[in-house]
C-alpha cells in the first residue's frame, strides 16, 4: 500500500470536516519529516483563519496515532507527519511477499492500440524510428504487465505511389539479384537507385506509373513484386528489432496496405456526413480550429486531386478499424514531434465522424529527435542519415570491450551477454531516461558510464546484490521480519513503497523518465543503505531484514529495468 495515499485517506475526513467541503491534503515526501501536507496554507484564505490554526484543527480530528509517530504543525501551518518504524516496517514487509511489488492489476482494463515503429518498406530505420521503437515496447511492456488488452500495431508505410518506382526499379534490376541487395539491408542504396532513374528518365517515371496503376488495381504480377519488396524490408526489419530486443514480432505487421479496401468508404462516410469540402481538386476537410500561418483554414486532404489516397485517408481509416473493429478505448501514436498536427487533424475529423467518442480517446506519444555531438540532427561521418544497426552495433561493441576490460576472467560468451545486454540497455534508457518531448545527444562515454543516471549503473547495481546472494549462497526468506532502525533503512523503505505510485502515473503520461528516476534514485539510496549498514557481517534478524531488503530492491530494478526493455544480467 502506498503510504502518500494511505495518509491521504486519513487527512482527508480531516480537512473536510474543518473546511467544510472536500479539500485535497496534498501529502508528498518531505526533507524535514517523512511527509508533509500543504493544504492548510492553501485554505487559510477561504476560510478566514489563520494556516496553524487549520493545521492544529485538521490534526486534532485526524486518526494517525497508528501510522505516525509524530504529527506536528510547523513553520506558516504545514503538517510535518513522521511514519512510525513498525508501520513502515509492516508495509516493506507485505511488499517483500508480493510478487508484483504492490502494483496492482488495473481494475479497469482497457483495449489499448499501440502504433508504434513503423518503418518505411525499402527505406532504412533511422534513428526517429529508433525512438518509435523503444519507446512503443516500454508502453506495451507496461500496459501489459498491468492488466490491459495491448494490441501492437507495426504501421508499416508499405503503400503508396513510391512503391511504382521501386517496383519498376526491381523490374530492371532482375527479382534475384534485388532480393540479393535489399537482404544486405543496404535498403536506402536502392531506394536511391530508384529515385535517381525517376528523376532522370522520362520512359522510367512512365513505367513507375503503369507500375502504381496495376499495384492499385490488383495486377498479380504486380503484386508477387510488391510482396517481395515488402518480405524483403521486413525480415531486415524483424533483424534489427531482434538486436534491440524488442517484443514486436511479424504478427504485429499491419502495414498502410491493410486499411486499402477502407480508404473508399471511409471517404464516402465523410461524405456521407457532409464534411467533404473540395478544394484545388481535391476532397477536404476542415476541422474547426486549424488554421495556416496566414489564418486560412487548414486542410486534411483525404482525397487527392488524381483520386488517389494518402497518408492522412489511411489514418482516418486505421483509426476507424482501431474503435470500431478492435474495440479500443485508448489510441496511442508514438511518433516524432513532428508529426504532432496530422495527428491532431486526424482525431479532430475522426471525432466529427464520430469513430473517436468518449470513452476512446487518442494520444499523440510524441518525441524529440536525437542530436549529434555537435548539437545538431544525428548524421554519419559522410552527412547521410545513420544506419541504426551500426549505431546499435557500435553500442553492443562498446560495452563489450569495457565487459572485457572490467573482468578479463570471464568467458567470452558471459562477455558477448553482457556486452549485448549493456550496450542496447544504455541505448534505451538514454532514450527513455529523458524527458519524451525534448531532443537529446548521443553521447557513448556519458551512456555507457557506470555512474550516473544510465543503464550500467543500475544493472551494475542489481548485478552487485546478485552477488552478494551468491556470495550467501542462500536467498532472502521473504517473510523474514523487517526491522528499520538506521536512516538509511528508513530512506530506502520508502523508496521501495514508492514503486507503484510511479507506475501509476506513467500508467497515464508515459514519461517513462519518471521510472527511469525512480530506479535510479532507488539504485542510489540502497548503495547508500548498503554503505552504513553491514548486511552480511549482520546477525540473527537484523541480517535477515537487511538480505530481504536487498532482495526486494533487486526485484524491484529487475522489474522497472523489465518494463523499459532492458535486461540485468546476474554478473557484470
Ligand atoms: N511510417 C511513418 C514514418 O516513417 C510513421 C507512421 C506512424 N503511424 C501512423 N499511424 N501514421 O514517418
């Protein structure tokens, strides 16, 4: 049970009696007691009363003999509350027994739909979808593991009139000798290829516009060369998410392609609506409150001016299927910041037709981009954009030399685990350890730092309470007795009992960098813990208490270390 709540519950009856209406205690951890609540400065005001005086009133009625050993008034008129041991001592110990760490299974599951990923068929991944990526399997991870019905949606762009060029590019080059350079995943060298003959050949954009035309009507043969682009992209793609050790599978494929026979009648239920507005040729609509730099309204163009279909049709239509076929409550996009107003176009012209009400709501997971050393978009030495399995593999190749250089005694294979483990986690949770919306550099020495908040640092931290176990040669006895009597031991039951009062809220915002700080802070608090407080020069039952909570915070960075996609290898 979280404590901020637990107090929460006996303050509130309080207040309310004392201000005569609900007021919100707002209780959070303080430097000078255990925790401390605010609201009486707040109600000073309304209630014409001095903030000591509410405070000293709210104290009287409050029932906290049983958790507190000290409730005091202090300063302007806050409540200083200092948890007792026993009560403290209880709660990490109903903690230690419970296999989900007090977080518990959601009582209101939700279908979520989380669209994440999404690469371009015969494109490199570049580092955008890299953030797509981590960021999409932390989500599903967590919405997973606390009860929810998780759909992934890999939203492939397989579709579209690129696909003609490439398709006549295939053509010439031979279907063999093209699966042969797309299987190197040298994706982008034939992507250009084609773009260059679009460019320069007048015969080639002709055939490439044949090509779309057969693709879109159906033509077999067309389609057998289109499907070879598309099986070809994504066992590359299947590659590298098997590298970065991620949950998404084929299974999870649901490319542009698949909404095809919906962009239709999709249009027509738009139009059916009256919401269709043509403009320059083309079908359009106008959602209330969007406007261009010059104040014009802003148009979602559904249907193009040659009667095709784009990027914004496909969108209304996969969210469509999403409400309507999958039964999803809660729509989320994890895409790049930039993109922030189609998404914002597409819910405000799906919630007009009526495919997004209440309950489902949409959520733009959006992101910043990834910055060179320089400050400046990520570019490879020669100014292209970086192949993310270089990056990924540059990480891992790292990490495994320091593995080496750390502990020359270990086999080569411990070596490759732990260098693969530590490498692709310092790449996550470079990602994830940050604030989602802003921008950051990639920067290999501060990443792959022990110190710091990074991942070594926290799987070194679990490795090194792994060690200690085997050093024991026995785990901790989960119902061993919980004595707190060093500060030290008080500060890291607290931040145990904290666990699920951050998983709750990125339940709800998805900044997973508040999980990130957690952990770290709990990896800080128990070196600091481990440092003043002997575990295993201690006897009888404090040895005990001290080994069980060691062991829940190991489970407990096992588990939050799990959510973001990083494993803890047992040695490091
Ligand atoms: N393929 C797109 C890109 O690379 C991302 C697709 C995001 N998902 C969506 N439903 N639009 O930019």
């Amino acid at each position: 049970m979280d404590l901020e709540k637990l107090l929460t519950d006996r303050l509130a009856p309080a207040f309310a009696a004392v201000a005569g209406g609900p007021v919100d205690p707002v209780v959070r951890r303080s430097p000078r007691a255990d925790f401390q609540s605010d609201a009486a400065l707040a109600l000073a005001r309304r209630l014409g009363r001095p903030p000591r005086d509410i405070a000293a009133a709210v104290l009287d009625r409050a029932a906290l003999d049983d958790l507190c050993t000290t409730a005091q008034v202090s300063g302007p008129g806050f409540l200083n509350l200092t948890i007792a041991d026993r009560t403290l001592a209880a709660l990490v110990g109903e903690l230690a027994g419970d296999e989900r760490l007090g977080v518990p299974v959601t009582p209101a599951p939700e279908t979520v739909v989380v669209d994440y990923s999404a690469p371009n068929v015969a494109k490199e991944m570049h580092v955008g979808h890299l953030r797509s990526t981590v960021i999409g399997d932390a989500t599903v991870r967590l919405l997973d593991w606390l009860g929810h019905r998780v759909v992934r949606v890999n939203h492939l762009g397989d579709w579209g009139t690129p696909f003609g060029m490439l398709i006549a590019h295939l053509v010439d080059l031979g279907e063999a000798e093209a699966a042969r350079e797309l299987s190197m995943g040298d994706l982008d060298s034939f992507y250009r290829a084609a773009r260059e003959k679009f460019d320069a050949d007048e015969a080639f954009r002709e055939r490439s516009r044949q090509a779309v035309v057969a693709l879109q009507g159906g033509d077999p043969r067309t389609r057998e060369l289109w499907r070879l682009l598309v099986e070809q992209s994504e066992r590359y793609f299947l590659a590298v998410y098997a590298l970065l050790d991620v949950t998404l599978t084929s299974a999870d494929f649901h490319g542009e392609s698949a909404y095809n026979d919906q962009l239709a009648p999709t249009v027509d239920d738009l139009d059916r609506l009256g919401l269709l507005r043509p403009s320059d040729g083309a079908a359009c609509v106008f959602p209330p409150g969007f406007t261009g730099r010059d104040g014009e309204p802003l148009p979602l163009i559904v249907r193009k001016s040659d009667g095709g279909y784009g990027y914004p049709a496909t969108d209304l239509a996969a969210l469509r299927h999403r409400t309507a076929e999958l039964g999803a409550t809660r729509l989320l996009y994890v895409v790049g910041l930039p993109q922030r107003q189609h998404f914002a176009m597409v819910y405000a012209v799906a919630e007009l037709a009526g495919w997004l009400r209440p309950p489902a709501r949409a959520e733009h997971v959006g992101f910043g981009s990834i910055l060179g050393p320089d400050g400046r978009m990520l570019r490879s030495r020669a100014g292209g954009s970086v192949k993310l399995v270089a990056l990924l593999e540059e990480a891992v190749a790292r990490a495994t030399e320091a593995a080496r250089t750390r502990n020359p005694a270990l086999d080569e294979a411990t070596t490759a685990e732990i260098g693969r483990a530590v490498g692709i986690g310092a790449v996550k949770y470079a990602d994830l350890g940050t604030e989602r919306t802003r921008d950051y550099v990639l920067d290999w020495e501060r990443m792959l730092s022990l110190d710091g908040n990074t991942a070594p640092y926290l799987q070194y931290a679990y490795s090194r309470i792994r060690s200690m176990f085997r050093r024991t040669g026995t785990g901790a006895r989960p119902e061993a007795k919980i004595l707190l009597a060093e500060p030290a031991e008080r500060a890291l039951a607290f931040e145990l009992l904290g666990f699920a009062a951050v998983v709750a809220g990125v339940e709800r915002t998805l900044e997973f960098h508040h999980l990130a700080g957690y952990l770290h802070r709990l990896a800080a608090t128990f070196s600091a813990f481990y440092e003043r407080c002997p575990v295993l020069r201690a006897e009888g039952e404090l040895r005990e208490s001290r080994l069980a909570l060691a062991d829940l915070t190991a489970r407990t960075l096992r588990q939050g270390l799990h959510l973001l996609g990083i494993r803890t290898p047992e040695r490091m």
